[in-house]
C-alpha cells in the first residue's frame, strides 16, 4: 500500500500524536520531524533526540476492515522489520538484530546497543481497531546519549557510517509499503527469524536459570522454554528477559 499523504514538521511534541490526528481526515499518513520535545517509547518510557539527528517518523492508517489480534501482533514487528531492512542497506556487514518486540540493536565492538526503537499505538471503538500508527526512531548523527537511558545506544554515525537522516526516511517508507502489503503470516515468519526464535537465549530478570525463545503466539506474545527442566513461560514484556550473548 501507499500512504496517501506525507507531511514533514520541523518541531513536534510528538509524530504519533499528529499522525493520530491526520488520521481523523486522511486514510493514511507518514509525518517526520527533525525533533520531538515528547518523544515516548514503550512502557512510559521518554525517546530523547537532538534536533536534526535522528529519523522522528510515524505511520498512520485507518482500517478499512476488521483486524484479527495477529494482525495487530504483526503491526508490532513491522516497524523494526523495516529498521533491519534498511540498516542492511547501509551497514552491510553490521551484526544486527531485532530485541524482542521491536527494538534494534547493533553490535559495537564487544556490545549490543540500541540503534533503533518503535512505539506502536492503536485505536478502539468497542472491540474493533479503527486506526494503527506506527513510530520509529533511528539514531544517525548523534554521538552521546542521556545518562537518564539505561541502556546502551549508538548511532549510524558511532558505527561508522556518515549520513543525514534524510537519506534513511525515502528507504524506510519503501520498506513499510512492502511490509504492510504483506500478510500477518509472512510478517510472522520475518519476526521470528529475526528475534531469533529456536536459537536465541534470554535470561529473565525476576528468575534464574538459561530460556530458549522458542516461539510466537498468535498475539505477539513470545514462548521461552528453559533449557534445564524445560518450563515453559508465556512473555509479553521485552524488560523482562536480558539475552545472553
């Protein structure tokens, strides 16, 4: 599918949050920004940016049809599937990889650090999803970080790689047209590939013990089984699990 409009502001307090609006008018919408003075991640969480160095980008549609809870789980994956899909372009021979749900990280040097976020939101009335938006912030031009982040981030540029983050939104908006005409099947398989499902392994912050992420429910949820006795845990919360390199 295409976006019917695409609008860019230089200042916003939040790009979901215009996205959401325009939605009330337009069938579907991509709005940039150089900054965010609201920026939001997931759980509360605050998305901090310099002007000018970041990709501040939301995508909004408004449902024509009824969405099954697979298909809202998909909505979840296809913002960072189209994060990895453009990084491959300009980091080739980066080692990458999606943070269960949906945050990128890349390796430097000896560790991964979030390059990338997305903050998915969508709208009810009654037990129906009217409209997604879809936010993604990728970090390009800037070199430090706020201590208040507990975790550690880089930057296309940190990584080597010299660009502007205009040069990423044409590619990302490509990537989420191709995304978006997929089904939540296929969006499925993509995800779990790239979470590592059947291979990767977590350990959880409130338990012991070494889990192996072993699938996704149809809901987005993720299933770990631990690798000792072979207990089974159901997670719906990325915070909870650390992966262990």
């Amino acid at each position: 599918m295409s976006f019917s409009h695409r609008i860019h502001v230089d200042v916003v307090e939040s790009t979901n949050d215009v996205a959401r609006e325009l939605l009330k008018d337009f069938s579907s919408v991509v709005i940039t920004a150089h900054h965010q003075t609201k920026g939001r991640g997931r759980s509360g969480r605050v998305w901090e940016d310099e002007f000018g160095k970041s990709v501040l980008i939301s995508f909004g549609i408004r449902h024509q049809r009824s969405r099954t809870s697979e298909d809202l789980a998909a909505d979840m994956a296809r913002g960072t599937l189209a994060v990895l899909n453009v990084i491959g372009d300009f980091l080739p021979h980066g080692t990458y990889r999606c943070k269960y749900p949906n945050d990128v990280h890349v390796r430097e040097g000896d560790t991964w650090c979030k390059l990338a976020g997305t903050l998915v939101e969508h709208e009810f009335v009654g037990s129906q999803c009217t409209s997604t938006v879809i936010g993604i912030g990728v970090n390009i031009l800037q070199q430090t970080f706020p201590d208040t982040i507990t975790q550690s981030c880089t930057s296309m540029l940190r990584l080597g790689i010299a660009l502007q983050p205009n040069a990423v939104v044409d590619s990302l908006i490509s990537s989420m047209q191709q995304l978006n005409a997929m089904p939540a099947a296929t969006i499925f398989r993509i995800w779990s590939s790239a979470i590592g499902i059947g291979r990767t392994r977590v350990s959880l912050v409130d338990e012991g013990g070494e889990w192996l992420a072993a699938g996704l429910e149809s809901d987005g949820r993720m299933r770990i089984i631990n690798t000792f006795d072979e207990t089974t845990r159901i997670i719906n919360d990325g915070d909870r699990i650390r992966y262990i390199d």
